[in-house]
C-alpha cells in the first residue's frame, strides 16, 4: 500500500489508517495512511520556470 499523505509505501506489519473521502456529486474514496503522523509529500504550486543554459 501507498500513504496517501507522504506518498511513500506502507509495509505489511506497519500500522496504517483508512480514510474516507466522500464525494460531493458521486462516490467517495478509502485511502490508507500511516498510523503514526508522516511528513506530507510537497505539492507543486506554481510551474518551475525551465532551466536555461
């Protein structure tokens, strides 16, 4: 399984969470996360700018 906080797997004998999302017009989703608070994976905000030689 894959934390869906940190992005980084989860091993078998490691405690985890299931966390329910529910959908506003549909079906909602189970994600697992790790038991024990994980740093969150960082997000892109805003595009990088491309490297110019």
């Amino acid at each position: 399984m894959i934390c869906a906080r940190c992005n980084k797997p989860i091993e078998r004998d490691e405690p985890s969470e299931k966390v329910e999302h529910y959908g506003g017009t549909g079906v909602g989703a189970t994600m697992d996360v790790h038991a024990r608070p994980c740093r969150p994976a960082p997000q892109q905000t805003y595009p990088t700018p491309p490297i110019r030689y």
